[in-house]
C-alpha cells in the first residue's frame, strides 16, 4: 500500500502537470465550404409595379456551411483574401409582408458582404463605407472592394466613387459622382470595377457616363485571428 505521504505527492504531480497538457491541446480544425447553388426568385428593391416579375428576375444562392452546419445563405462568387480567408456576399431572405398582411411573405435580396476564416470558422459582417447593394456590386483586388455607392447628409444624398480597403476605417477613394437618386437611372448604375495591378489603380464607369482611373495607395491592412481561436 502507498504511504499517505507519497499519495499526497503524486496528487500534487497531477495538479500541476494537468493544466499544461490542457495547454498544449490542439486547436479545433474547423471544416468551412458552400452548398449546392439554387436560384430563387428576386425583384429590384427599385422596380415600379408595371415592371415586376418574380418569375423572369432570379438570383443564384448557396449555403455557407461550417462544420456541416448553415450559417447563412450567400450569393455570387467568392474572392479569396489570403490562404485563410475569403469574402463573399450574404444572401437575405426577408419577410416582406406589410402590416395588414395575415402571413408572411418571404422575398431574396443580395445583402452586404462577409469574411470567412477557414481556421477558426469566425464569419466577420463587412462594413463597407456607403455601400448600396441597389447601386453597383464591389469588384474586389486584395483587401480592397471598389464599388459605387451612395451616402445621405443633412443636405441630402450622393452618389459616389469608394474604394474601401478591410481595417481602415475611411475609403481610400472617394469621389463624388453627383446627387441620388438620378431619375430614370440604369441598372446597374456602375459598370464593375476595372483593377490594375502596377501602378495600382482603379477604372469605374458609371452606366451611360465617361470611365475614371483612381490611384489607389495603401498596404495590405487585414487582420486575421489567431489559429488558436476556438470560440465556433
């Protein structure tokens, strides 16, 4: 039989040595990927009732699943960052039922864009300055999303030029393109964004108008996790 002392001993040697192999545990491996594509049907948020047609517009829309499990539904094509993580465009399925209606009715809509990390599984909402998914889609190079938008003042609302880049906080390109809404505007307002890689720049094209290049300087800025966040 084991002494109460030599007991006590191995006791203590347990403790201790329990929180370091808890330490140098390996982090979880998260499984990140998209579903099967479907299309759906989807109206401009714009339309006039002469001109809606559920059944002629659609939108294709997937799954983003994370360890077998959807988070959410996105739409378009993705655009790789780094290695490790990609952007893509969240997919809204929205109750557009009015007030007086007795049931809900559901409608797609192209939302605003995403961060996936494939590491971890974290999704991260983008914010990106001014953007309007009626207006123009993002074209994005790097960390960079060139897109146009539309911002509203005191004075009333503008139609711009953004380039956006993910951790800065303001646009590395803003330029103004006019008042909004324009009457009898085309769809989309801007052509997608045309990227050059040296010098880096820019082309954006408003529909009907005269193509502009934009210098754009900056480095990349994205902060990613750390490899062992295990919050998902």
């Amino acid at each position: 039989m084991k002494s109460p002392a030599k007991s006590q001993v191995l006791l203590l040697l347990l403790s201790l040595t329990t929180p370091l192999f808890a330490a140098t545990k390996a982090p979880k491996t998260h499984t990140v990927s998209l579903g099967v594509v479907r299309r759906v049907p989807w109206t401009q948020p714009d339309a006039t009732p002469e001109e809606k047609s559920d059944e002629t517009s659609t939108i294709k829309v997937r799954p983003l699943l994370v360890d077998d499990r959807q988070r959410d539904w996105t739409t378009g094509e993705l655009h790789e960052i780094t290695d490790r993580t990609f952007a893509i465009r969240r997919a809204l399925h929205i109750n557009d039922a009015l007030p007086t209606d007795t049931a809900p009715h559901w409608i797609w809509q192209p939302g605003p864009w995403i961060t996936v990390d494939r590491v971890t599984g974290h999704i991260t909402a983008l914010h990106l300055p001014d953007f309007d998914p009626v207006v123009s889609n993002a074209v994005w190079f790097h960390d960079y999303a060139a897109y146009c938008g539309t911002a509203t003042t005191a004075k009333g609302a503008n139609f711009y030029v953004i380039v956006a880049q993910l951790g800065a906080r303001r646009p590395v390109v803003q330029r103004l393109l006019g008042k909004w809404p324009q009457p009898n505007h085309f769809i989309p307002v801007c052509q997608p964004a045309k990227w050059q890689r040296l010098p880096l720049s820019v082309t954006i094209q408003p529909t009907g108008g005269e193509a502009t290049t934009y210098d754009v300087v900056g480095t990349a800025s994205i902060v990613e996790e750390g490899d062992n966040d295990d919050t998902n």
